[in-house]
C-alpha cells in the first residue's frame, strides 16, 4: 500500500517523523518508526491490554536483532542514546512497506533481508518474522529482547526489585519480571539457543517525549539472546506473548488469512478508500472486561463515549462492520444513567466517568446512521430504544446533572468550572475554552434527539412523547432568535448570562449537518459562508476564526502551552466530515459541491501524512498552512468521518 525509500530511511530526521501502528483488537499494538528506532515512550513491540493488572502495558521495547556472516556482526537495530544513535542499523535499510502488516527490508551485501511485524487479533501476541529474501549466506541471527514492564505513561530505570531469571520453554524462554505482572513467553518456530546474560541498557531516549515536555529516558532489561539460522525459504519467526507459545507458523498463516479477508470487506471502487476502511478498523476493540468498544486514538487515548458514538458510523455501520457496531450500540445502551453515556471508560480500573453532556445526544445520531446504513429497525427497538427513551425522559424531568432548560426550551450545561463538551481542554488549572450555558451543537443535538425520538415513540409512551413534541417546537422557535449573530451573519458558539459568545468556531456547523435543523436555506447558506471563509482548511476545520485575539496557530511545548491551543485553532479532521454533509444539505449544484469536496479535503479523504503515523489521519494539525499533523498519530474519529464522508460523496 505505501513504501518508504531507501533514502527516506537512512536520513534519521525523516526516517524517525514516519511511525507505524498495529493493532491486536485488545486496545493493545505493536509500533515504532519505519527504521525501528523508538522516539516514544508510547513505542513497543508489545504493548498489551492486560487483564491482571488492568490496563495498558509495555512488555517487550525493542527486538535488537543482528546477523552474523564471514564472522562479521552486522547491527540492524537503531536506538537514540545522549548525543548520539547506537547502532546505525539504519543504513543498512533498504526500504519500509507498509500493507496487511509493516515491513522492514535490509541490504547488507548481497543479503537482502525482511523483518515484519504481526500483532495476532485478539491476543497480546506479536510475531516477528525474519526472512532472507535474497543471498547464499546462511547467516546467524542473533536477538536480544529489551523489556520495560510498564505502563505506557511511565518511564523505566534500573531497579533492585526486577527478578532477572528466566527460565526454559519449549523452543524459548519464560521470565516474569515483576509478581505482580504476567510472565512474558518469547521463543522463535526454528530451533534457537539462548544465552542468559541479564543486563541493563541505559539511558535510551524519545525525541518526542522531550518536545512535548515529558521525561524521556528510559532503562530497559535484557534477559539474554536468542540465536539461530536465518536460510532461505526459511522464515525465523520470533514470538513475545502473555500466553505460552503454539505453533507459530500455522498462527502467522491464521492471522493473515483474517487480514486479507477484512481487507477483500472492505471493498472499494477507490483502493485508497480500501485502505482507509481497513485500516479504521484498528480502532474496534473487545476491552478487558469484554466489552465491545473504541479506542478514541493512538497511542494514549483510551475509551470515551462521545468519541465512540461520532466514530462508530464510519468504523463499523459505513466500512462493512454493522454487527460489531450492533454490540456497541447495545454495550453502551446499558450504561445509561440519569440521561448520559459515560464519558471515559477508564483503562486502569472499573471507573465509569459520566461527565459530558454529549455523548448521550450522539448516541441518537449514531443510531440514525445505523438506520440510515439499512440497520434493523427491531435491533433499534428491542436494544436501544428504552436508552434513548430514558435519556429524552431525564432531560425532560431534569435529572441530568448540571443541565437543565430553560423557558425556551435552551438546553444549558456546567458552569464556569467544568468543560461538558468536546472542547474540554484545561491547562494551568482553569478551562481553555469554556462553554458553560447552551452550547450551540448541543442545542443542535438535543433538538435532534427529540425529532428522532419522535419517530421511534410507541404508543405507550404517548405521554412522553407529547412532552418531547412540545419541547422540540419550543425550541425551535427560539433557537435562530437566541443563537442568531446579526454582526456576522451567522450561529453565536454559546448563549449564558453574559449573553452571546460570538467567536465563530465550527460547532454552528452541527446546527445544518445533523438529520433534524432548525436552520432555513437562507440562514444554513450564510453559516456555510462564515465557516468556509474563517475555519475551512484542506484537513478539517479550524476550531477558531484566525481573526480572533486569541487564535494559536501552533501545537508545540509542555502540556499546558499544547493545550492552550487544542481548540482555540487547530484544525480537526473529524469536523470535515459534518462540514461535507452540510455543504450538500444546501447546495444548489449537488455534482459540483461533491467535486470540490473531492480535490478540497483529499488529503483527509484518500491519504494518510507523509510524517507522522503512515497509514492513520491524526487527530489534529497546526491552525495556519503547512499544517503539521499534530496529537494522536492516529485518531478513530478523524478516520471514522473519513469513511463516511467518502461514502456520502457516492450517494446519488
């Protein structure tokens, strides 16, 4: 699908901006840069989502890997150290692929040699296969495993309780580190030795940990080395699991067999649309409890609600996945309480955080997009109609907490010290963007709520129902009178005792995109206007007009200075995807808003960055031209709107 040249992966300074990711369905993956040299603490071969201890764990750093030939010893492995890289086994890099899986080749004379990396779906299992693709040497492989045994958010050094020892295991070895951790498996499917010889490497260091302000050096443990014959034909294949070992060949063959079937799913007119629909389905996730979710992002997010419902169409309803998006549905349905879907579904404990406002008022949507993908009308009914029901109910009779409507039927949330939507971000201590009172999108989604939960009313709930009628009408008499911005000709971003917040960000946008407005053409074409002249860019939407005083174009420093600036004008691809839908809800010439949508947004529609993650859409860029991927590498909702922007852009 990709390839990364040869000239690409000896230059450190390009080779190490290039990351891959793979997945294992578990919230656990596999990931480094195309030359293997770490520059994350978040990097790992094999970081799992363990049960016991719960959470995500990096087990196995790196796999130092060496051949030996004309007893010459030739490093392939690349780590930063203090004012240096040892080894350079980078220049022995002959290129990066990266398809089904990720790649590696290395040319050392007339041998040329593939390293691929394989996380087995629905197992903390990764699978290193070393083949010699080209040559008459028979060279020894050597492998040596650096493991760390921590948390993905911490960071390793030398320490008195390690246990060292490892011990025999068919065709490998078996060491626990630590009591309270699982042990880790490694052994390779060819007969290999192994060499005890416990040690510490030290100080090896992420690049990116340092810009962002984090500590960024680490010590990791090695156990001993593996040695073997690499020969043509031949594969080595080297497993590091939580699990004792099987056959490794017949699991390699298994895993991609599955690969290639989910890929033939997600068929594609566009290949590159094929790819998309693939890879968004590293994002779909059974979690230690075996819960049916989404990964919000890679590699530090972990589960949110709202992120899971404006993913879930475009990762499973439009790619070609509507039974697991079935049990999403139906998983997060039985969390409701008092009106919200949890917020955070917290990865290190049983801890449901139900702070946002939202995630509840998206539920509906991605119900009205399952339906709308020719979902079951009785799965809606017998699953997930009594959570809807009991959502418009609690808003109706105000338990939510922290919301309540006012007399014109204004949803209103928080207050000056809590952040309930999605622009959540705090730094030094206080709201970046606060949005206490009625927010413009959840007015939008609120009134779509009640719309949507209108067609779905059974007769017993008649009563209800009268109530959700007379809600919606009342606000939307009120919603253009109060939301109106006369200055700008368009949607005010907040209504609270101050009265309008008039900074023009993209949440208007909402207001036309969802499935039920309370916009007529005229005023839906003037927000179009106001957001295509301040916010539009070829990679989402700017989440603040660069007019205003306090516009940050950049996403650089220590948390707070990043934070600062996450929603006060970078750019968000997720947002391209509801800007698309609004843009043809009003459109005159349908054919010609499609095409400029097409050659507008296709860098977010049919590729992935040149730098940063090679086969995701990130979770945001910088504000102003060049606009640098920024964030997560890999973000579920940037990817999930992709799809289905794509897909709306086919419709007739």
């Amino acid at each position: 699908m990709l390839h990364i040249s040869r000239d690409d992966c000896v230059n450190t300074e390009t080779a190490t901006r290039k990351e891959w990711i793979d997945a294992n369905g578990l919230g656990g993956y596999a990931s480094s840069t195309v030359i293997n040299c770490h520059t994350r603490k978040y990097h790992g071969l094999l970081v799992a989502a363990l049960k016991q201890p719960k959470g995500r764990f990096v087990l196995l750093s790196k796999l130092e890997t060496s051949v030996l030939a004309n007893d010459r010893e030739f490093l392939l492995s690349s780590n930063k150290y203090p004012g240096v890289y040892h080894p350079t086994g980078h220049q022995f890099a002959d290129g990066f692929d990266q398809g089904l899986y990720p790649s590696t080749t290395y040319r050392i004379g007339d041998a040329l040699i593939r390293k691929s990396f394989l996380m087995v779906h629905g197992k903390n299992t990764v699978l290193v296969c070393f083949e010699l693709l080209e040559g008459k040497v028979k060279p020894a492989l050597r492998l040596r495993p650096l493991l760390p045994y921590r948390d993905i958010h911490k960071l390793t050094r030398e320490n008195m309780f390690l246990r060292p020892k490892s011990y025999p295991e068919k065709n490998g070895r078996k060491i626990q580190p630590y009591e309270s951790m699982p042990p880790l498996y490694m052994g390779t499917n060819r007969a290999s030795e192994f060499f005890p010889g416990p040690k510490w490497v030290y100080n090896v260091e992420y690049l990116m940990e340092r810009a962002r302000g984090f500590d960024y050096q680490e010590d990791l443990f090695c156990p001993g080395m593996f040695e073997t014959t690499l020969e043509k034909g031949k594969p080595v294949i080297f497993a590091a699991s939580v699990e004792p070992l099987g056959n490794l060949e017949r699991l390699r063959k298994k895993e991609i067999a599955r690969r290639e079937a989910e890929f033939e799913a997600c068929k594609d007119r566009s290949k590159s649309v094929q790819w998309l629909k693939y890879f968004s389905g590293q994002f779909l996730i059974r979690n230690a409890s075996g819960f049916a979710s989404v990964i919000a992002g890679y590699h530090w997010f972990g589960e949110w609600g709202r992120d899971t419902m404006i993913s879930l169409p475009g990762l499973t309803f439009h790619a070609g996945r509507r039974e697991f998006g079935e049990e999403v549905l139906a998983a997060y349905a039985g969390l409701a309480r008092d009106g919200l879907l949890p917020n955070y579904l917290d990865q290190n404990s049983d801890h449901l955080a139900y702070n946002s406002v939202d995630a509840s008022l998206w539920f509906f949507w991605a119900v009205q997009e399952y339906l709308k993908a020719r979902g079951s009308k009785k799965f809606v009914m017998d699953k997930v109609y009594p959570a809807l029901r009991d959502i418009v109910a609690a808003h109706l009779d105000g338990r939510v907490p922290l919301c309540g409507l006012d007399q014109d039927g204004l949803l209103f949330a928080g207050n000056e010290h809590t952040q309930l939507t999605w622009m959540d971000a705090q730094a030094y201590g206080r709201p970046v963007t606060p949005r206490h009172g009625a927010a413009v999108e959840i007015n939008a989604l609120w009134y779509n709520a009640l719309r949507f939960f209108l067609e779905l009313a059974e007769s017993e709930d008649d009563v209800l129902a009268g109530r959700a009628l007379e809600a919606a009408d009342r606000l939307q008499a009120h919603f253009v009178p109060r939301f109106w911005n006369d200055r700008d000709n368009c949607l005010s971003d907040v209504v609270n005792e101050h009265g309008q917040d008039r900074r023009i960000r993209p949440n208007q946008i909402f207001a036309l995109s969802l499935p039920h407005s309370m916009l007529d053409t005229a005023r839906m074409r003037a927000v179009i206007g106001v957001v295509q002249a301040h916010l539009l860019t070829p990679y989402g939407l700017r989440t603040l007009s660069p007019r205003d005083p306090d516009y940050s174009p950049y996403y650089k420093g220590d948390a707070d200075a990043r934070d600062s600036a996450y929603h006060q004008g970078m750019v968000w691809p997720w947002l391209a995807g509801h800007f698309g839908q609004a843009l043809l809800r009003q459109a005159e010439d349908r054919a010609g808003a499609k095409a400029f949508l097409r050659k507008y947004f296709k860098p977010i529609l049919r590729g992935f960055p040149e730098d940063f993650c090679i086969s995701a859409v990130p979770e945001l860029y910088t504000g102003n031209p060049p606009h640098e991927p920024k964030g997560a590498v890999a973000q579920a909702w940037s990817m999930a709107e992709a799809v289905r922007l794509n897909k709306l852009l086919k419709e007739k």
